[in-house]
C-alpha cells in the first residue's frame, strides 16, 4: 500500500519549482512533474 502526496519541488526538466505528484511505497518514492509529467525515482536505502 503507497502513500499519495503534492509537493512543490525543482524540476530538472522545467527549471523552476513546480508541483510534483509523489507516490511513496515500501521499497521507492517516485515524482511526477504536473507541468512536463518528467518522472524521477529515489530508491530507498535501509543500510
């Protein structure tokens, strides 16, 4: 089960801080830009 959220975050792709839709879940969080839809992904570390 993930976790859905808005933040503002820079975005690579545009530039500038624009809102990102985050999806949190056991093992990644993935961003997703509202503007262009450019997607990043963090793995999560337990170490």
């Amino acid at each position: 089960m993930g976790v859905e959220a808005e933040q503002i975050q820079y975005c690579e792709n545009c530039k500038e801080e624009t809102l990102h839709k985050t999806y949190e879940d056991a093992m990644e969080i993935t961003y997703r830009c509202t503007q262009c839809e450019e997607e990043s992904e963090v793995f999560k570390s337990f170490f």
